[in-house]
C-alpha cells in the first residue's frame, strides 16, 4: 500500500497498533528492570531487577497478558531467555559440585572451606549441607514451594 500510494494514516495505525502495545510493554519492562532498586540481600545494592526478581516480574507479566496471545507470547520467550543461566548454572552445581555465580544471582551459595576429601572419611558427612546454603531472596516464586523453609 505504501508503494502505491494507497497507505493512509489510519491503515497504517491499524497495522502498527498490535506492535505499539507490545513495544508499550516491553518498555514498561525495561523501565521497571532498571530503575526499581534491590536491597544488598537480592542484589548487592546494584539498581535494577535481576536474578529471581525479573524471572518473578516476568511470570507476573505473562500472567496479566494472558488475554493477549501475542503479548503473553513475548514475556513467555522473554522469561525462558532469562532462565537460561538459571538452568546452566542449576546444572552444573548438581552435575559438577560448582557453584559458576558472576552475578551473585543464584540461589545457592558455596562455602570453599567445606572440601569433599571429608567424604572419604565420612559417608554421612555434613559436607553436602555445610558446603552448600540457600539463599531465600535468590529463589525464584516458582520454586519456593519446593525449597525448604
């Protein structure tokens, strides 16, 4: 329409306004993500959401969109993306005994004075549950019902 001169101000709009609401929330996103403070605990005082605390507002997101397959679809991805490091370094702790954290975003925490040579002289050794703490702030909302209070 655009080529042949057929494209008006109102097609356009009805072709861009789908776009616009999801642009409109993807902003609104990234404006909360940025400027909401955390607290030392959830994010060692650096400004922004990260960690558990965007995957929750993420979810939240989603779930508010569900009216809106296109939305709903864009958080969804978004959330999944943001899951990634989650899954990575969930599987390397329990594959590997290592905790890979650059961010301090993760909900497990290490001690390093804890060392698994204790497991050879102890096999009910406090190795596993001194070596390793949860750390409640980092626990995303869907998964704080399966870890311990």
């Amino acid at each position: 329409q655009l080529r042949c001169g057929a494209l008006t101000l109102h097609k356009a709009w009805f072709h861009l306004a789908p776009a616009s609401e999801v642009f409109a929330a993807l902003h609104a996103v990234v404006m909360d993500a940025t400027r909401r403070p955390q607290s030392a605990a959830t994010g060692g005082g650096r400004a922004g959401l990260r960690g558990a605390a965007l995957l929750d507002v993420l979810k939240d997101k989603e779930a508010r969109a569900s009216g809106n397959a296109a939305l709903s679809g864009v958080f969804r991805r978004l959330h999944a993306a943001c899951l990634k490091p989650y899954r990575r370094m969930l599987a390397r702790w329990l594959e590997e005994g290592v905790v890979d954290d650059p961010f301090g975003e993760f909900f497990v925490l290490g001690d390093p004075t804890q060392k698994k040579e204790s497991l050879a002289s102890d096999a009910l050794s406090a190795y596993w549950s001194g070596r390793w703490r949860l750390k409640p702030s980092a626990v995303p909302r869907f998964l704080r019902d399966v870890a311990p209070a």
